[in-house]
C-alpha cells in the first residue's frame, strides 16, 4: 500500500540501528503511531511481543490483523456458505474464502454511490476513485463481510483478515495518484483492471500481542514495553482527509460526506503532530509519560518538530544518540504540479536509553 511515510523501504536501517543500542533482553516493542503496521509486523517476526496503538481505524483494522492476529484462521463456520472449505488444507482456507469473494456479483452500494462516475453523478458531484464495476465489487465484498460477521459466520480474527485484505487489495485499483485527497481525472490503467481480493499475508508466532485505535497520548500511561518506536506525523497532512475512503471501506458506517472528494468528518481524528503551534508540547507530554528502557523516533529532516529540540526533549529523558540514512521522498503527484525543496528526505532516528 501507498503510504504517506512508510517504514518499509527504511525497515533494514530500523532495525540495525535498534540492534546497535539495546541489550539482549528486550522482548516487548511498542509502535505507537503503527500506519499500515509494517515496523510492528517486522519485529513480530523477529519473535516480539508487539504493542501497536494508531489514531485511524483503518490503521487499527489493518494492525488488528497483522499484529493481532498469531494463529491459523479456519473460517470452521463458513463451510455453511462454502461447503468446500471443509476439505481444504487449514493454510489454504484463507486463500478458498478470498476466491469466494472474488466470485460474487457487484452491488451498487455506498462506494459505489458516493466514489464511482456511475454512481455519484446523480448527487452533482462526480467523483471516479474507482471504476464502477470496482465500485460496486468493493461494495459487494464488504457487505458480504459484515453480513458473516454479523450472523456469526467468521470470528474477530478473521473478519480483520477479511476486511484487510480488502483494503489493501482495493488501493492497488484506486484511480488516485497515490492518496485520497483528490481522484485523477480519467481512468489510469490499473484502476481499469477488475478488482481482485488477495489475502493479506499471516504472520504466525506464540505470542500474544495487543492493539489498539486512539489518542497515544491519551493512552500511553497504559502501556509500557522494553522498546518503544514512534513515528508520528511530521507535517501539517492529515492522515484522515487523505485516506478517508479507506476509514470508509473499513468502518462501512454510510457517513455524512462533503466537497468534490466526498470527506467525511474526522475532527475527533485530528493529530496534534500536525500542527506547528501544538506539536512540541504534544512530544514533549508524550515523552514524559512514556515507559520503556528504550526510545526510538523516526523524523526526518523537512518536520515541524526542529532537530535541537528533540534532542534536547530526548536528551533530558537519559543518553541521547542519532543514526540518519538519505532516502527517496515520497511523492504523491506528479513534480511539475508541485514544487519540492528537498529530491531526497534524510530520515533520522533518534533514541536514547532512558535513565532508570
């Protein structure tokens, strides 16, 4: 997935960086802004226990998969519905019930109305994230989904791994440039092919792990764990205005949406790290009640938070140290329709090892 920020080509250097500072008895990590869980679900596989915290729900459906989730899912209920499941393999099951969902017909539902030129040119605002057949199969599937999980046909852990694997599989067809925040004007190649559920990749391990969708500042007096990761927002963007439709698809609520993109409301969303006037106060009260032997931050160099202050903010907390790599920037539109200080983004990762 596209992904304002993302950890995944930097996980190499994270996890170096992190093995250069703490001791061999760490067994707790904590990603408290998680994103689309791909630092927390690295150091799963490298046998942590993982605490991942996020403030978009859609962030949570998707941590509440691959972090929560630790165990072989067998959709045991669905052979109701699938009859053939029950002579399937259990690791197979996943893939027998994603083939199911690939088969239902299209419905014209919310995404549909709301996100397709088929459907929204009735409301006088035509909007095209998805073509109308992907519009409707998005909407098919997700109802199907709630329609399990409501009838108790699927457990908890498998309606998330459901409901992941549709949105990450949904992106890979969105008509976008890379976010939400606006809709190409015409259908680009990929967002012409059919939709096609995937299932999410399961990361099996003997731990049992938590999750959470929230203010981490409102939480983090309840958590505690040997590492602690943060990587919070470093501009004025909104994860909610520009991956709303994904909040959309994973809360399937039928919102009161706004404007030319269809927004739904997300005041209750809002991150203070996006705000230049809030954003140290917001770190610093963080940082002062969170408990770890270990604290790492990923900021890079175009943030609102200065470098002297974080280091002066960690520095009070023990010993201070920084490992910083040079990397690609991530770009949601094209460079002629905006203009970039910086070609390259230096990402830097700040620790220090908390007095005890």
């Amino acid at each position: 997935m596209n992904y304002i920020g993302s950890k995944l080509s930097l996980l190499e250097f994270i996890e170096n960086s992190i093995f250069q500072v703490v001791d061999g008895n760490c067994s707790v990590f904590c990603d408290l802004f998680a994103g689309t869980g791909a630092v927390g679900s690295h150091f799963k596989k490298k046998g942590f226990k993982i605490i991942a915290n996020d403030l978009q729900y859609y962030s949570y459906v998707l941590n509440r998969h691959y972090i929560g989730n630790h165990n072989e899912l067998d959709f045991q209920n669905l052979s109701e519905i699938i009859p053939e499941l029950q002579y399937k393999a259990l690791s197979l099951r996943r893939i027998a019930v994603c083939e199911y969902l690939n088969s239902i017909e299209g419905t014209e539902g919310f995404i549909y109305n709301n996100y397709c030129s088929g459907g929204s040119v009735s409301c006088g605002e035509e909007r095209q994230y998805f073509s109308d057949e992907n519009g409707m199969r998005c909407d098919a599937i997700r109802q199907e989904i709630e329609m399990w999980m409501n009838k108790e046909y699927i457990t908890d852990d498998e309606y998330f791994f459901l409901v992941t694997s549709l949105l990450e599989s949904v992106d890979k067809y969105a008509n976008t440039a890379s976010v939400y925040g606006a809709f190409l004007k015409k259908l680009k190649r990929t967002a012409q092919n059919r939709l096609i559920i995937k299932p999410a990749e399961l990361i099996i391990n003997d731990r049992n792990h938590e999750v959470y969708c929230g203010d981490i500042n409102s939480r983090v007096e309840k958590i505690s764990g040997d590492i602690v990761y943060l990587d919070p927002p470093y501009n004025h963007r909104q994860y909610a205005a520009n991956y709303h439709i994904l909040e959309t698809i994973a809360k399937y609520d039928n919102p009161i949406i706004y404007g030319k993109t269809g927004l739904r409301g997300y005041k209750d969303q809002k991150s203070l790290y996006c705000s230049k006037t809030e954003v140290k106060k917001t770190f610093v009260d963080l940082i002062s009640k969170l408990k770890a032997k270990y604290i790492f931050l990923s900021y890079n160099n175009e943030g609102l938070l200065l470098f002297d202050d974080i280091r002066e903010i960690l520095s009070k907390c023990g010993e201070y140290g920084c490992f910083y790599r040079e990397y690609n920037r991530f770009k949601a539109d094209r460079p002629e329709n905006r203009y970039f200080k910086y070609a390259k983004t230096v990402e830097y990762l700040h620790y220090v090892i908390v007095n005890t």
